[in-house]
C-alpha cells in the first residue's frame, strides 16, 4: 500500500467552494482503480491549508492509472481553480501501523 500525502493551499475566502467541489471530486477519485481510502483534513491554524491522504495499492495506480487519465483532468477541473500554487505532492510506505486500543498481548 502506498499513501499519497498532499498538501494543498487554497486561495483565502474559497475554502467554503473548494470544500463543496471536493465533495464532487472525491468520487471521480474513488472510482479509479486501486485507490482504497480517501481523507480530507483542513488545518486548524492555517485554515486555507487541507491534508489530502489517499491510499492507493500501488504507485503507478496513482501516478499512471490515475494521473493520466481523464478522471485526473475531472478532478483538477473541479478543485484547481481554488489552488494557491501547485499541491506539494509526496509518497509514503507504511513501515509500522498500530492502534491504541490494539490487543498487545496478542
């Protein structure tokens, strides 16, 4: 599994519109293959910054079958007219996961 890490800024005052764009864009996402969990986090102290996280199976899911296809242009048709610059854009493996309330004597 592969987590891409997204840090998007919005222009300030749009925050309202690129949340209800997102709304639309996110099932364009979801509808691409290999792509298994999507979350959206806006930021408390910089509220025009949002934390985009999607999980993804592979890289290439995301950054072929995903960003060379048309749903990528649907998506940035829907949510680029709110950027405040380009999406700082980032991969991660998962090397360690736990849950607080996992059975440790297990």
């Amino acid at each position: 599994m592969i987590l891409e890490h997204a840090l998007i800024n919005v222009t300030p005052g749009s925050e309202c519109a690129f949340e209800a764009d997102f709304a639309q864009a996110k099932s364009v996402l979801a509808s691409c293959p290999g792509c298994l969990r999507i979350q959206m986090h806006r930021g408390v102290e910089h509220p025009s910054r949002y934390l985009l996280l999607v999980e993804w199976e592979t890289i290439d899911d995301h950054l072929v079958g995903f960003r060379q296809s048309e749903n990528f242009t649907k998506w940035r048709a829907l949510i680029g007219p709110h950027f405040d610059g380009s999406p700082d854009v980032d991969h991660y493996e998962v090397l360690s996961s736990i849950r607080p309330d996992d059975d440790h004597d297990s």
